[in-house]
C-alpha cells in the first residue's frame, strides 16, 4: 500500500508527501490531510524562493543593519516602499546615484532579497559590463532573441556600475534595447556614480545617452548617496 501512496503522489507531483507520509502523527484524518498538505505546500515554497534566489544571482552581502542617514530619498517614495521592494509592482524605477562604496549595491541586493521573499518576484542582477559582454556573446551567436525573452520576463532587472566601463558602440545599443524593452513593462534598479550629465562618458552617443536617460527617469525615483565609502572606513578600523 505505501509503494501505492508513493506512486500517486509521485503523478500528483506531491514530493514532500511522497517521501514523508507516513512520518505524521494526527488524531483525525482531516488533521492528518491538513498537516501534510501544510507541509507540501511550505515545501513548495520553499523550493521555489530558492530557485528565484539561485537565478537571480544576487551578490553576497554582510549581515550589518542597513543605514539611511546618508541617503536622500525624493517625494513619492518612503523607505519601505524603496526596501520592500514596492515600487515593482507600479512598474517604476530606482537610480541609486553616489560615490563608490556608499551602499548602492547592497540597497540594490536587500531590495532583490525581500521582493523575492515577500512577493515571489522574478528578478536578475548584472554588472553593467557583465551583461553587455553577455548580449554582446549572445547576439554573435544567434541567441540574442532567447536572452531578451528571458530578461523580459524578470519584474525586477538590477545593473549594477553603470559608469565604471565605458560601452563600445555594439554593447550601448543592445543596453539600450533592454531598458527600452524593460520600459513601462517591469523594474529597473541602476547603481552609478555618475551624474546624468555625465553618462555620454558610458553609451559614447549623445543622442542614444538621451534616449536611455528618457526612458529610465519616467516614472523613477532618484535616491543620492551622500557620504564617504564604508569599505574605506571600514579598512580604517580595522588597521
């Protein structure tokens, strides 16, 4: 009979009562139905912000409190709107504009984490040049199209570093098509340390820098990191 059990809930899809069925104790069989059926559905859950976290590809951060103090938020968001993650499901975006080591990234990968956690979001981050190398890779070998796909379903897209690489003219272009394609369709948060004025420095075109820029500021918040690099002051205590 229990090899009978496991067959069905193998068809049914049902690991945890598969494997664990016979393990739980009940009175009743209706306390009994409820107590496996909570634990395949948490399983579930589980399983499924795990997968979110291994394809978003979140860097490591430390376990320290994030800090506000330093940072200018504009009218039209608070904090738990920008931290929890809110503003994905008005489709808006984040520019987390500051000095190197002021905190953006680490904003950038706690607002991924609790959006993931609270709201089951689908989300990837990238380094800038990490996926222009990709699109660039990806359209030499005829797979551009399958990429954009994926990108297109995420509800949160995260570049990290615009500014830190300058684009040849290839990798800008396709940038572009992906924050045009993201456009009034999901999120973008972007960490720089440049200013506007400053990003033809990046996409090397005037008129393409305008287009990116016109299309990332509608419907986005600006949030200025003010303040010197934690890791400098961190380095400082620790010498």
């Amino acid at each position: 009979m229990n090899e009978q059990i496991k067959l069905y809930a193998k068809r049914l899809k049902l690991s945890w009562i598969r494997e664990h069925f016979s393990e739980v104790e009940a009175e009743t069989n209706q306390e009994y139905l409820l107590k496996i059926f909570e634990q395949e559905i948490q399983n579930r859950e589980e399983r499924k912000i795990n997968l979110l976290l291994s394809q978003a590809q979140l860097p490591k951060t430390g376990t320290q409190p994030f800090q506000w103090d330093h940072i200018q938020i504009p009218q039209g968001i608070d904090r738990s709107k920008v931290v929890n993650g809110e503003f994905i499901k008005e489709k808006e975006n984040l520019i987390l504009y500051g000095g190197v080591g002021t905190g953006k990234t680490y904003l950038a990968t706690l607002i991924s984490l609790n959006a993931i956690y609270k709201f089951g979001s689908q989300i990837k981050f990238f380094t800038v040049a990490g996926l222009v190398n990709k699109l660039i890779e990806a359209n030499q070998k005829n797979t551009l199209q399958k990429l954009m796909k994926q990108i297109e379903k995420l509800e949160l897209l995260v570049l990290d570093e615009l500014g830190y690489i300058p684009l040849n003219k290839e990798g800008a272009e396709l940038l572009f098509q992906v924050i045009s394609m993201c456009y009034e369709n999901s999120s973008i948060v972007i960490t720089t340390n440049l200013q506007f004025g400053q990003w033809n420095h990046v996409f090397g075109d005037p008129i393409l820098t305008e287009a990116v820029i016109d299309r990332l500021i509608h419907h986005s918040h600006l949030l200025v990191f003010k303040g010197d690099s934690f890791r400098y002051k961190e380095s400082l205590l620790h010498q």
